[in-house]
C-alpha cells in the first residue's frame, strides 16, 4: 500500500509541473480524483448556483462517490502520467 501512496504522491508532485495546462474537463478530473484518493466520498454541502466553479468541482467528485480510495489514487496516477 506504501508503494500505492508514493506514486500518488509523486504524479501530486508531477501534476504541478506539467508541460502544458489541461482542459477544463480533465483539470476537473484530476481535482475529482485527488479529492476522492486523500477524502473519500463527497459528504461537503452542494455550492449555490452562484458558484459555477465550485459547484463544477462539487458535482465531479461527487460522481466518484463510492469509489475506493485506492482505487482513485492508481487513476489519478494514470491520468497524470497521460499528460506527461
């Protein structure tokens, strides 16, 4: 499990450095992914319609929900090295 931890700490390392700025979507995905691999499932309040960003990223992780952590950490891993 350590070795699953470490390489999700390494693409969190590597998702600041990437070459060049994902879309809105996949940057709504990697933040979905993070969230769900470091919290677990969604149990924040929904943003008001007001906050369009917010609200955005509260309904991407919340569509992980029921997703193991560990689970979510090897796709962040996968998403992250697909943009390197």
């Amino acid at each position: 499990m350590s070795d699953l931890n470490d390489r999700f700490e390494a693409a969190v390392a590597q998702s600041k450095n990437l070459s060049e700025r994902p879309d809105n979507a996949t940057l709504l995905q990697i933040y979905a992914l993070y969230k769900q691999a470091s919290t677990g499932d969604n149990a924040e309040k929904k943003p008001s319609f007001s906050d369009m960003v917010g609200r955005a990223k509260w309904d991407a992780w919340n569509k992980l929900k029921g997703t193991e952590q560990d689970a979510a950490r090897q796709q962040y891993i996968d998403l992250i090295a697909s943009l390197s």
